[in-house]
C-alpha cells in the first residue's frame, strides 16, 4: 500500500435552490430602491462613517449603527472592469462594472456602467476613467434589487 496513488476528480453540479435573508438592514435599504429613487445608507454614531451599501455594524468602531441618511444620485468611480467574456446570469458582453462611491459616503457600490460605446474596448478604455464623475439612473419598473438601477456618466 506504499504505492503513490493517482487522485481521481469526479465531476458534479448541484443546483440548490434557496431563500437569503437579507436581514432588516438590507431590507430597509431594498425597500427604498423599490419605491423611491435615492439611496438610504447608514451611518456611525462614533466616527461618522456613512456605509453604502448599508450595514447593521460599523467595521471600524465595531458598534451597532442605528442613524440612516439619505445620499443622492451622483458620485465617483473607484474602479471598473470592461468585461469581454460571458458568465452566466450577466448581460451578454461587453459591459462595464464599476464600484462607485456616491457623494456623502465613505463606502462604494458596485453596479454596471452604461451609455457609453463599448464596441471597441480600446476607445472605451480612454473615456472609462478611474475619478470620473457618474449618476445613478433607476429603471421604470423596479423590484427592491441592485439592479433597479445603473449607472451613467456625466
């Protein structure tokens, strides 16, 4: 039995479905983007930290965050990919997806760019820039989800 073995892999799939339990503070963020077109975010009562997308503890101070504020639509892009291959459940490529900190928060959220021309990725690399200015836009028929909105440049 001092033999050197070859490990076998077998192939599998599961497909499992289930329910998340967002919790009440992801709750309470979703239910706004259902109804109404701004962001609520949460903010620290110790060092002031406002955390988009919204959390229930602050990770920095370690506290429960009570305090919601409303921020508004526009903000700066922290970084992005233009992704050229398909995945599944995304949009057919290419598309842009960004992190983005609206004004009034420490925290970015992530989303897709549009409304700028992606079919040739070397033009498209020259006007996605990391710093430029963006606003969320939100779809007419929304349903309490990140993507209930996109974003777009300004």
């Amino acid at each position: 039995m001092n033999e050197p073995v070859d490990i076998i892999e077998i192939p599998g799939k599961w497909d499992i479905s289930f329910r998340y339990s967002a919790g009440l503070t992801a709750s309470k963020f979703f239910a706004e983007l259902k109804k109404g077109e701004r962001f609520l975010a949460t903010k620290c009562s110790k060092c002031g930290r406002v955390y988009l997308p919204p959390r229930s503890f602050c990770e920095r101070c370690f506290i429960k965050i009570d305090e919601w504020v409303p921020l508004g639509l526009q903000g700066t892009v922290e970084t992005f990919t233009l992704v050229q291959d398909k995945f599944e459940g995304f949009p057919d490529p290419p598309y842009v997806v960004a992190y983005v900190t609206l004004d009034g928060a420490d925290t970015a959220m992530p989303n897709f760019i549009e409304g700028l021309d992606l079919s040739d990725s070397k033009v498209a690399l020259k006007k996605l820039k990391i710093g430029m200015k963006v606003k969320a836009v939100f779809k007419e028929q929304r349903e309490g989800r990140v993507t209930d909105f996109v974003f777009k440049p300004l």
